[in-house]
C-alpha cells in the first residue's frame, strides 16, 4: 500500500514537470514575440508620419499640421495594437 502511494506521487510530479517544460517558452519564440510587437507598434507610426508628410507636401508653405497629428494618431493606435496583442496571445 505505502508503495503504491509513492508511486503515484512520483508520477504525479513528473506530470507536473512534463506541463512546466512544455509551457516554458524558447528564446526563439520570444524574440519572435518581441518583433511581432515592434512591428504592430511601429508600422501605424511610420505609416501616419509617411501620410502626413505627403499630404502636407500638398499644400502651399512649409506646413507640418498633418505629420504631426499622424504621428500622433499612429502612436495611438500603435499602443492600442500591442495592448490587444498582449491580452490575446500572453
């Protein structure tokens, strides 16, 4: 009886470490990871500042109105993307 009990206790505890490697993630995957954010993060921004550049290059004068509140705007939504990314796939 006292032999069947640890049995089942070093059984137990091997399935608990099977679990624990399993849910540890690579090095490879978190540099995937990483990049993926960067990319949600920076592509609004860089696309907003491209936009509002070109937009203001259409109007007369040295104006910088539309670049600025692009890049704001892409700022905006590149924060917005990382928090759902985050909450989604953490």
């Amino acid at each position: 009886m006292n032999d069947d009990r640890w049995r089942q206790g070093v059984e137990r505890h091997a399935r608990r470490l099977d679990g624990a490697e399993r849910g540890r993630r690579s090095l490879l995957a978190q540099t995937v990871f990483l990049g993926t954010l960067s990319i949600l993060f920076l592509a609004p921004l860089v696309g907003g500042a491209y936009l509002g550049s070109w937009l203001d290059g259409l109007q007369a004068g040295y104006s910088v109105r539309w670049t600025v509140n692009l890049i704001l705007l892409g700022l905006a939504l590149g924060i917005l993307n990382v928090i759902l990314f985050i909450r989604k796939h953490w």
